[in-house]
C-alpha cells in the first residue's frame, strides 16, 4: 500500500509539472519525482535525484508539450 501511494504522489507532481511556470520549479518537481523513484526503485538516491531534477529543466527544451 506504502508503494502505492508513493506512485499516485509521484503522477501528481509530474501532472502538475505542464503548471509550472519556469525551470527551477520544473526542476524542484523533477528532483522530487527522482526522489520517489528512487524510493520505489531501489536506486541510488542521488543519482536518481539529479537525473530527475536535470529532466524537469530541459523537458520544455526537448519540445515535450506538457512542460510548456
């Protein structure tokens, strides 16, 4: 049940992330959304952080909709 809501919280703040306005949010979600992966995953946590914070930056220059 742990992991579940772990996973609901993770789709809420990447849904939310189209909301965001500049890159620093995007990458404070996308830290966070690493964080909860690397929970769920079993990763290395910073890694995962940073890998998740780098996505969040540059999803609106990779041209992906929803974080414009």
């Amino acid at each position: 049940m742990h992991k579940k809501s772990i996973i609901l919280a993770a789709v809420a703040m990447l849904g939310l992330a189209g909301c965001l306005e500049g890159d620093v949010e995007r990458g404070v979600v996308g830290a966070g959304a690493g964080l909860v992966a690397s929970e769920v995953l079993g990763t290395d946590r910073t890694g995962t952080i940073l890998a998740g914070a780098a996505a969040g930056v540059l999803c609106d220059d990779a041209g992906i909709a929803a974080c414009r």
